[in-house]
C-alpha cells in the first residue's frame, strides 16, 4: 500500500494531519480538538500526527517506517530568506522549548547554526515526525522524505481531487500563501495550471477581513466568522464607501479586484510591507482606535456597518473572481478552498449567480485542508499514484473510539445513562419537547462545522432558543444558528437549493412563512448555513431528523457545534463528558447512550 501523511508546516495556526492510501483519504485530524485551544496557534501537530499513526497501524496494519512519504503545505524556495528564516528559528524555538522537548540531538551547533541561518525549516519537520514515531516505541526510518507543496497548490488539490470533477477551475482564496492570496487554476484529469496569481500585498481578501475585524473586538482568526454572522445587522453607510476607495473590483480587468494605496498596487513579497498595506486601509477605513462596544451587549450600529461594508467587499471580490475565471478559463465547473471560501454568503453569492453550472467547497477549505491537498498532489505527481477521484460527500475522518471505550467513559461519569443504540426517536422526543441535548457518535468531523458527530441539537420552531442556544455555548446573542435537515425537504425550505453536507454554503429562505416556521435557524436576513442529510451519508443522525420531524412536522433540526466558549469541537469521550457536565444541557446522546443530568 502506498501511504503519503500530510500535516501543516511552518508551523502557524490550524494545524492538522491528514492519511492517504492507495489513493484514498483515510484519516484526518486537527490539532486543536487534542490542546483544546482554536486554531492551533504555534502548536505543532503532534498529537493529530501520534493519531495518524495509531490509525495506520491499528486498522490498517501500516507502520510509521512504511510511510512512503510526507507532504507539508508550504515551499520554502517560494518564500523570502526572512520568511524562511523567521519560520525556521520559530520551528526551533517551538519544539525545543515548552512542553514538547523534541531532541534535536542528531544536529550538532554548526549544523543546526547552519539550518536556521539558511531557513530551512523542513529539517525540523522531519525531527517532528521521528519524535512522534519514536515516542510511539515505533521504529524511524533513516529517511524521512518529506516533499513541501506550494501552499495554493495544496488548496486548489483539496478542492479538485475530492469534488468528483474531471475538468474544473479552481479558487483559492486566503489570507496569505508563501507570498500570494489569490490563485485561478485551471484543472485537467489532475494537471493544475496556474492562470493568474495575485500577491498577498495586494490580493488577500482574508487579511483585509482580519484585520478590520480586529478592531471590532474580535480575535485573530475568529473575525471573519463572527463579522459574517454581525453583517446583516448592519447597511451601506460611510464605511462602505470608505473602503471601497481602496478596494477596485473589475471582473473584466486583468485581474478582478485589487486593494490599493493611493489609487496603486504595492507587490512585494516583504511580509512587514504587506501588513502596512491593509494596516493603511483598516486605518482609513475605521480610525486609529478599535470601536468601542461590548460584542455581548446591545448591538454597536457602527461595528454592524463595518462589518457589513467588509462581507460585502468580500462577496464583490468574490463574485468578480468567479466571473473572471469563468471568462478566462471557459470552465462551467468551479472548486473552491482557502479561508475566505468559508465565506458561506460570498459561496451563496456565487450559487445563485449561475456563473457556473456546479460548484464545490472543499469542507475545510482553511488550512487545515492544506494537508490533504498537499498529501493528495505529492500521492499522485510524486510517487506516481492516481487518486480515487469521487465527490468527497462525508468528512467523518478522526480517531476510532469503540463502544466498549465508550461504553466505560459513560459508567465513570456517574449520571444517569441508559442504553438505547440506535432508536434516536427518543431523541427526538426530547427536542420536540423543548430539551437542549448534546450529541456524539463515531469519528469526528474535519473542519469547523458539527456534521452530526459532535453537534449540539433543540426545537428549531422554539423563537426564544437562539437565546438559549447561544447563551449555554457562551456565544454572542446575536450569532446565527445554523439547521441540518432531509436532503429530500431542501426545497421546502430553500430558494434554490441543491445538495450540500457541509454547512459552507447559505441559501435563502423561501418566504417569510418559511422562516416563521423554523425561526431559531433564520437569520435576520433570511438566510441559513444548512447541512442536507441523506441516510447514506450518516444514518443514526438522518434518523434523529426524521424521527423529529414525525414529531413537530419539520424535517430540519436546529445544528450548532458541540463545544462550549473559546474551545474546539469535543474529540474524545471524555472531552464529551466534561463538556456535558459543565454546560447547561438536558442531555446527552452518546454513541448508543442516552444520558441525564436528572
């Protein structure tokens, strides 16, 4: 069998591991549900590659020393030597110091001098990866091969290998690459050429986001989420217009958008040049100072209009993005990965503008995808493999935890539990009659969104649940709550909808009737981030849906994501259990096991 493991390096945010074998993606996991800190940030996937090859060996009988090879989602020859250096001695720093001490013995001090001075950074990936084989009792082979992916090469593979495309063009759109945001692929029975690539300094609709989404208060990496919820709150008004001064849309230009300084691209690929760029535009847009409000309080007009005035940027940009790729390429298929295509609006956007005739999101389009496009691209342009090229309709790709595991996790907690397998209709009953419950079966989701493993599920006809929802999740009051529902029901609800499991795409509403019959997952703007569920695709939670929907005559739950505030998904049964225990829910259905709190 011929395994390639992908997993994120330099080391940045949103790390993950992700397994090929014989040209199918078998596993993959993030860092974050294992330190239990978002993101990731500076934490080197360690325990998601321990995982990785626990999995191999376990269910596969494949041990670390078979590995034909690992891919990483960054190329150093495409950096600057700053960048590189800057990575490289962060590298070091991470894994030498804190709580991961990995020896670094086989360097002597010149040759590890050596290393940092020229910035080469994949040498401590390869000391990553005999670490963990090591501290699993495994043997390491002498050679670690481990090949680095240009980082939108490792996007645009993520969204073609998996959207069941033969001939497609590609988006990858994000904060920043090595030093582009914004590249158009054209895709070919997998032969990826690049059709116009624009530079970070100039380019990046996902640093624009952050970066003005800072000043509304919000943290690195959770603006965007929350400024597109915070949007429809808001209208044009002086920032809008503020910011479009700065930002040129012209799907029929050379490129479709541009964010300039005085009327004029900056390209540089120097990283500090790059951040005084959107530093500028935040400056002139917002002010010096970040608004003041208190995002759990009553709503700041201001912070809505800005945030509006940044999401509808960013579906501009994105919409002329489309349109020029269409244009340029005469493809009626498009795939799309990179952070800003977890732009669910800006996706909505695109879907009904009909620009093409099929569309695919890649279900962890962040980096957290890159791994597996980058694993994807080396199994089949490296070692000469040739991908399973299906439509990618599930992503229930963590760790395996068996029902005995389960089973004593449940017995230890001491709450009243009681086993039910697989009749959920109970469930239901519970919801229908007004209950919170929390719900976890089988492998965990990739990516930020519950898809019925990890998910937290109430009446969606319940008006005064947002608020309850919200609150026992510690969100702000005004966040949307998203629905799972039948995949056949979709056009009751939906303006066009079509199938989509992964809850990266809004659709709008019908009319005000629909939204009045499921207000819990209707924003204030009409529209919902939904997940179509299909028997195939998960049967215990399509039954849980149907089962409701005989019950209160809704096909569609409302869907949020098991955590609690500032925390990941739950991963194991013990994070389940903990999570249960300390946030407000009525109860608990867990792999079989109905549990109490009373």
């Amino acid at each position: 069998m011929t395994t390639v493991i992908g997993f994120n390096w330099p080391i940045e945010h949103d790390h993950a591991v992700a397994v090929i074998v014989d040209g199918r993606l078998v596993f993959a996991s993030e860092e974050e549900r294992y330190t239990r800190h978002k993101h990731s940030i500076l934490e080197p996937p360690i325990n998601a590659l321990r995982q990785a090859f626990l999995y191999l060996k376990n269910r596969l009988g494949i041990k670390p020393k078979d590995v034909d090879a690992f891919a990483v989602n960054f190329h150093p020859k495409l950096s600057t030597w700053k960048v590189r250096s800057r990575y490289t001695r962060l590298s070091f720093y991470k894994l030498r110091g804190g709580y991961y001490e990995v020896p670094l013995n086989e360097f002597n001090s010149i040759t590890l001098l050596m290393h940092i001075l020229s910035g080469d950074y994949l040498t401590f990936a390869r000391s990553l990866v005999r670490h963990v084989i090591l501290s699993l009792g495994e043997e390491a082979p002498s050679d670690i091969r481990v090949i680095p992916v240009r980082h939108h090469l490792a996007h645009a593979a993520s969204a073609y290998y998996f959207s069941g495309f033969s001939s497609a063009v590609v988006l990858s759109v994000d904060g920043s690459g090595e030093y582009e945001s914004t590249v158009i692929w054209k895709v070919k029975d997998g032969s990826f050429e690049p059709v116009l690539s624009m530079y970070t300094s100039y380019g990046s609709l996902g640093l624009l986001y952050d970066l003005i989404t800072l000043r509304l208060g919000f943290a690195i990496l959770e603006g965007p989420g929350k400024g597109m919820g915070l949007a429809p709150y808001g209208e044009r008004s002086k920032y809008y217009d503020k910011l479009r001064e700065f930002v040129k849309v012209d799907p029929e230009g050379d490129e479709p958008y541009a964010i300039l300084v005085n009327g004029k691209k900056v390209k540089t690929k120097d990283w500090d040049k790059t951040v005084s760029v959107y530093s500028y535009v935040t400056e002139n847009v917002i002010g010096g100072k970040s608004l003041s409000w208190n995002p759990r309080g009553e709503l700041s007009k201001d912070a809505a209009n800005v945030a509006w005035a940044v999401q509808r940027v960013t579906e501009e940009a994105m919409l002329a993005t489309a349109k020029w790729a269409r244009d340029h390429t005469g493809e009626d298929k498009v795939a799309l990965a990179g952070g800003v295509a977890l732009n669910a609006k800006a996706n909505m956007e695109i879907h009904y503008s009909r620009i093409f005739n099929e569309m695919f999101i890649f279900p962890a389009a962040n980096d957290a995808g890159g791994p597996i496009g980058a694993a994807a691209y080396v199994y089949e342009h490296v070692l000469g493999g040739k991908m399973r090229h299906g439509r990618l309709n599930n992503v229930y790709l963590g760790p395996e935890y068996s029902d005995e595991e389960v089973k004593k996790v449940v017995q230890r907690s001491k709450f009243k539990a009681e086993y039910i397998g697989d009749d959920v209709g109970v469930v239901a009953d519970l919801v229908a009659k007004g209950e919170v419950v929390a719900w976890y079966q089988g492998r965990a989701e990739l990516g930020p969104r519950a898809l019925g493993n990890r998910s937290i599920v109430a009446d969606p006809t319940r008006p005064e649940y947002w608020k309850v929802v919200n609150d026992i999740k510690g969100r702000e009051w005004w966040r949307p709550l998203a629905p799972s529902l039948l995949d056949e029901d979709k056009d009751f609800y939906f303006r066009d909808p079509v199938s989509h499991e992964f809850m990266i795409l809004m659709f709008r509403y019908k009319d005000e009737e629909a939204c009045k019959r499921v207000p819990v997952t209707c924003h204030v703007d009409m529209t919902a981030r939904p997940q179509t569920v299909t028997r195939d695709q998960n049967r215990t939670w399509y039954d849980l849906i149907k089962a409701f929907k005989e019950t209160k005559g809704e096909g569609l739950i409302m869907n949020t994501s098991f955590n609690l505030a500032g925390e990941p998904l739950v991963e194991t049964p013990q994070d389940a259990i903990r999570s249960f225990f300390v946030g407000g829910f009525d109860a608990m259905y867990m792999q079989g096991w109905l549990i109490r709190k009373r």
